[in-house]
C-alpha cells in the first residue's frame, strides 16, 4: 500500500531526482515554459511553487534558501525581479500543467508546464461569449421563397419603346 507517500520517485535515486528538478525548474523560471511528460512536470510543480513562493519576501536568507535549490545565479535573479513582482498578488497556483498528447517512441504521456503568468497569448484576447447551440428561425427561408416567387415579369413592348426612342434624339446618332 502506498499510504502517505506523496513523493514521485521519478525511477530515479535522491541525488539524480533532485539534480533533475534543479534543472528542470532553473528552465522553467527562464524560459517561462517546458515541455516534459506529465510525471515529471507534476514533481516539477511541487518542488517550484514553494520556491516562487518564498521569492515574494525580497531578504538576504530567501536568496539564499532558494539558490540551495537551484544551484544557479540568472534563475534566482530572474525568479527575484521579474517572476516575484508579477506573482505578487497571487496566493498560490504559480504554474499550469497542459497535456499534450503522447510521445511517438515509447506512448509517455507530454504534457507542457509554464508559469500562468507569463503567458501573453491567453492574456491578449479576450474571451469569447458563449454561443448559442439553438437553431436559427426557419421564417428568413419562407420570407426568401416567398419573394422569389413574387417577381415582376416585364413585357417585351414596355422596355423596347423607349429604348426606341432615346436611340433617336441620341448626340450620336445625329452627327452621322
């Protein structure tokens, strides 16, 4: 039985999973989003939300604490001026998992994992109401029918008498 055991092994040993998600996190904080399979981005959330959470308070110790997880200069930089100033006002919920479909060689479920607040895309446009999913009236097609069979037919002598006649006091037909 698996009862609390909330940690996911990855098939990997503690020095290799911890390796794994420095760097996979070190990515994401710079690169605003990744593409790796649902497992490891589900580990990747656990072990980067606290960390984007402790980067709110801007002190000596957090630095610190954090570069002990990332091991990398640009990612704690970056993780302090720009991720924290946007994250700010946000309780928690820092990233968002999208799955992708499988991988071809061996069926891995992908999924890509990305920082909600740095996505220009979804932010630009605006949603869109909800449409309607109810058909339309049938009354515009029996108002069409209706008009089409209602067409004045023309005689031939009324259109050709006065094209008979304008034909005769024409500029051009005077000259020649």
């Amino acid at each position: 039985m698996r009862h609390g055991k909330t940690v996911n092994h990855l098939g990997r040993t503690a020095s290799h999973r911890k390796a794994l998600l420095s760097n996979m996190a070190n990515s994401l904080i710079l690169h605003k989003r990744i593409t790796t399979t649902l497992a490891k981005a589900k580990a990747l959330r656990k072990f980067v939300e606290p960390l984007i959470t402790r980067s709110k308070q801007d002190t000596m110790h957090s630095r610190r604490t954090v570069f002990s997880y990332l091991q990398n200069k640009d990612a704690v930089k970056e993780l302090f001026s720009e991720i924290s100033d946007k994250v700010a006002t946000r309780n928690g919920g820092y990233t968002r998992i999208l799955k992708l479909g499988f991988r071809h060689g061996d069926n891995a479920e992908i999924a890509m994992i990305e920082l909600v607040d740095f996505n220009e895309f979804i932010q630009a446009t605006p949603k869109k109401k909800a449409t309607s999913r109810r058909r339309k009236p049938a009354t515009k097609k029996v108002a069409e029918t209706a008009s089409e069979k209602t067409e004045v037919i023309e005689t031939p002598s009324e259109t050709s008498a006065p094209e008979a006649s304008n034909e005769a006091t024409t500029p051009e037909n005077t000259e020649g």
